[in-house]
C-alpha cells in the first residue's frame, strides 16, 4: 500500500474514511456467477449458457461504452470507456453483455461479508464500492496501512476478489485515492484531488440516476473552462450554489475535500424505520421481494410526506433463530420507490441464495428498514419529474407501466437525443424504458457530426416547414453555389402573400417582409449519394430580423422556415 507524503497541514481532521474498490465489478461478479454455477449447476440464478470471463474475453457495454473487461479483453486491447463497435473491431471473438444491477448487487455481498470481521459498520455505496469510517479500525489493526493490507487479505481470502484500499479525510478523497490503491496523508486530501478532472466525481455519487443528472453539469462547467477540481474547488461556494444550485453545491464539496464529507456513522435521532413481520418465516428472496416492495413504498412516502433526502439505507432482518442480519446501503438523495425496493431486493438476494457464504440457518421472521442520515429535501437535486409532495417519479413510471400493458408492449413511445446534422434528425423516438441498443455504439447526442448546427438548439422545431422567401436588398432571391456559401447578402425574410408565417412562436397569416439583421451559416448538408434513393442536398441558415424571434431556415429547392429559437 502506497502513502500519499507531504507536509502535514497543522490541525488534522478528527474522521478518516476508507473506500474498498473492487475494480471492474461488472465483470468479476460474473466470474463470482459462473464460478458459483460451476459448483452449484442447480442453483435459482443458473444459466447454463453463462459466459466464464477467468477464461473468455468479455465486456460489459452500456450506454456510453465499455463499462467493465475481463483480463482476456484487456489483454486484446479492450479499454473501459471504449466504443462498442471499436471494441468488436480489436476483438472479433468478444462476448458483449449488458450491465446487470440485480447480479452485481447480489454478488457484492460476498465481498461485504468478508470485510466485517475488520469494519464496524460498511456501506454498500454501489456495486463494487464500499465506505466505512477508517479511524476505530486502523487503531485496532494497529494504522492504516495494517488496515488497509488486512482489507486487501481478507478480501482475496474470503470472497476470492482482488481490490484496491484508499483512505482519506473525506468521500471523493477516499474513492479516489482507492482507484490508485494509496493512502492520503492526513490534512492533504485537497492536494490529492487538486489535478483529477471534473469527470472523477461521478465515481463519488452512489445512484445512477445522481451520475445522470451530474454529466450535463460537468459539461457545462468544462464549456466554462473549468478542467480539474482544483478550478472547481477555487470557485466561492455561495457563488457556485447561487448560479448552479444546490447539485453545483455538491460538487464543490467533493471538488474541495471537505471534511464534513466523511459519513457519520453515528445515527441520527430522526431516523425513519418502518417494520414488518415475517409470518410465516421467508426463505425464499422472491417471496421476501413482496413485503420489501411494500416496505419500501411507506419509507418513500414518508420520507417524501416530510420532505427529506436519505444518506443511507440499513436493511435489518430477523432470523426465526434469533440471528439478525444487517446491511447499510448509501443514496445521498430523496429515493423513489424503485431505488428503495431494488436495494432491498438485492440484499435479500445476497443474504438468501447464500451468496455471502454465511446463508441464514432459519427463515426470516421480520424485516426493517431505516432512513439513515436525513436532512432536508432541499439540499438535494430533483429529478426530472420530482414534484414537491409527490412521488411523481414513481407515479409516472407506473402510469407508463398500466398504458404499456394496455396497448401493447413498445406502443408507449418517448424522445430521445442523439447525435445529427439539424433538428429534425437529432430526436428518435424509442419504446419507454428502453435503454441503448447493445448492437451500436452508444448515442447520446454528444458526439461532434461535420455540418452539424451549433448550440442552441432552436426552442420551437415547426410539424412542416413553412415556405418563405430570402432576398437580398434589391428583392433578389438568394441561393446557395456549389461551395455551400450565400450568392449574396441577405436584406429581407418574407413571410405571408397567403403563406403562414411564424412570429414570436404563434402562426399567423399576416403578410410581412422584415429586414434580415444579422444572419450566421449556411451550414450545407449533404449526405445520402450513395443510397439508391439519391443524394440529400440543403443547407441551413440562422437568421435575425427586426421582428420575432431568430429563426432557422432551410434551403431546398426553395427556402423553408424549419424552426425558431426562443
């Protein structure tokens, strides 16, 4: 284990938290699946068709690339964050999975079982990471180097994995001094994170959906020339939360390497538990999964009815012998219904099919669950469909849910960005709930397209264009040459002489010629010449005229109004 040195700042922080990072998880729970198959070909989760990554190069793909590789992958070349299809043409012979959460929760528990005879209380923060306060263990191990080696055997002994250990004074600082396998000296955290890109925070936030609504920020942040979280870190944080809210205040926190960031594993006197009892006694987890659904929906409701956000999750279960199971999970935000009962789910995955190597010796006769670490709503980021007093999240993924089983499965359509030249090409709609295609490579509408039209998009994207006519100052209609560029300067844009024209986003009838301000392109496009149909040739133009708002324009064979921005 590696010791980040330099000269101690006076006045060490009181906590320590150290992260365990198992890297790749994706990929070695699999192997942890096959390997347990192999010995129990019976068992519920069986396949008898389950790949061996120890043996076979595999890559787990998700929206945005390779998330995970076996060490055959890796060995061919194989690279986390790799396209899909970049991935195929290095290895033909790779086997391409999609990410599974409910196996890499399951398997996870292996790992956190082997890490409790040296740590009080670990925290599941997701699949493959865990956290715990670092200052009790490390005066039992006698340091934090001992402690962070005795992690490190016990890991390798019991669970058959091998992971990386970091500590630091606060999160960020602890996940990602693990992803280097080094401890951070006391009071120096802020000098480790200084040179991480802003993209290493996402490695920080436990949920995906946290991580989702994060990126979009990141980018901004990176268009505003921020590189490192040192430039974050160095920003005022009551001007930072002011412009980005309480999501920009977050970052700040995990940019500087606060202290306070260090989780309290002490519980709070408000915490929030709801119960139920087992009877007659569970041995089965899909069984279990039934009273965990209902459980999780009260804790949702009153979490949501008080206007909380949750730090962690704990799962308690009695066994009918008297054992009693514990598990902490973190969240860091309000939960919906579905977050709370898949962690749960997990768990008693983990603790039922005996994935932990300890399996209950009696069925459970009761099961808790615990808001851990509540403060107030506020302090959290809402989601896309977050409604103060609401669950509207959950509301309308099961309203989807009841129309999908009513029409058809696919019937229920949603947009979805991705990559293109113009407006129209740049939205597909796709059935709700489906995530990326696993034979493409990932789209999310960030990749850079030649032709392509700058940001912002237009506000108002028209059903059909709409002709109008662009002339130059004598009444002369504009074309675009062979080159993609204007025959001449624009003076006025018509719209009207019976044709419908758009003005401040309402259609009217009203005939108008307004003189063109300033215009920006064209931007030619063509595309589609070697399709039997034949070549695709337009261009687009922005214009501003003295009336309404800008608008986008389209030549083909004539101008067309396409669309307008706000």
């Amino acid at each position: 284990m590696r010791r980040l040195q330099q000269n101690r700042c006076p006045g060490p922080p009181a906590s320590r938290l150290v992260a365990i990072w198992v890297p790749d998880w994706p990929v070695v729970a699999l192997t942890l699946e096959a390997r347990r198959q192999r010995r129990h070909p019976r068992t519920r989760h069986a396949d008898p068709h389950l790949t061996d990554p120890a043996t076979d190069p595999v890559a787990v793909v998700g929206a945005r690339g390779v998330l995970a590789a076996s060490a055959p992958a890796r060995s061919a070349g194989i690279t986390t964050g790799m396209r899909l299809r970049t991935a195929r043409s290095i290895c033909p012979g790779l086997t391409v999975l999609p990410p599974q959460e409910e196996r890499e929760a399951r398997t996870f528990e292996t790992v956190m079982e082997a890490m409790t005879s040296l740590l009080a209380d670990p925290v599941v923060a997701r699949p493959g990471l865990a956290l715990s306060a670092a200052g009790g263990p490390a005066r039992w191990a006698g340091g934090e180097e001992p402690l962070a080696a005795a992690l490190v055997e016990a890991i390798a002994q019991e669970a058959d994995v091998e992971c990386q250990v970091g500590i630091a004074d606060s999160l960020s600082g602890a996940v990602l001094a693990a992803r280097q396998g080094i401890i951070v000296e006391p009071g120096r955290t802020p000098d480790f994170l200084a040179p991480w890109p802003l993209g290493a925070l996402l490695a920080c936030l436990p949920l995906r959906r946290l991580r989702n609504d994060t990126r979009p920020l990141l980018e901004t942040l990176t268009r505003l020339g921020l590189r490192t979280l040192a430039d974050l870190a160095s920003l005022p944080r009551k001007d930072v939360t002011a412009r980005f809210g309480p999501l920009g205040e977050r970052l700040h926190h995990l940019a500087a390497g606060a202290c306070h960031e260090v989780l309290a594993m002490a519980r709070p006197v408000q915490d929030i538990t709801v119960t139920s009892t087992l009877d007659p006694p569970v041995e089965r987890a899909d069984t279990a999964a039934f009273a965990a659904r209902h459980l999780a929906e009260t804790l949702a409701a009153r979490v949501l009815d008080e206007g909380l956000a949750v730090g962690r999750l704990a799962v308690e279960a009695r066994c009918a012998d008297g054992a009693e199971l514990t598990r902490t999970w973190m969240l860091e935000t309000t939960p919906t219904v579905a977050e709370l009962a898949d962690r749960v789910r997990w768990q008693l995955e983990g603790w039922l099919s005996g994935r932990s190597g300890r399996p209950p010796s009696s069925g459970l006769t009761r099961l808790n669950l615990t808001a851990l670490e509540l403060s107030p709503a506020t302090a959290a980021q809402a989601g896309l469909w977050a409604a103060p007093g609401r669950q509207a999240e959950a509301l309308a993924h099961r309203a989807a849910e009841r129309v999908e089983s009513l029409i058809g499965v696919g019937a229920v359509q949603v947009p979805r960005i991705v990559s293109g030249r113009d407006p129209r090409s740049r939205v597909r709609m796709v059935p709700w709930g489906e995530e990326g295609c696993m034979g493409e490579s990932a789209d999310d509408g960030s990749a850079s397209w030649s032709g392509a039209l700058p940001e912002p998009s237009p506000s108002i994207v028209l059903p059909r264009p709409v002709p109008v006519r662009l002339t130059d100052a004598r009444g002369r209609e504009l074309g675009v040459d062979v080159h993609g560029q204007l025959d001449g300067v624009p003076g006025f844009l018509s719209l009207g002489d019976g044709v419908s024209g758009l003005v401040d986003g309402v259609v009217d009838d009203a005939p108008r010629m307004e003189p063109v301000l300033l215009w920006a392109g064209p931007w030619p496009v063509d595309e589609g010449w070697w399709t039997p149909q034949g070549a695709s040739r337009r261009a687009y133009l922005q214009v501003v005229t003295d009336v309404g708002p800008p608008r986008l324009l389209v030549r083909s064979g004539r101008w067309w109004l396409d669309a307008v921005y706000s």
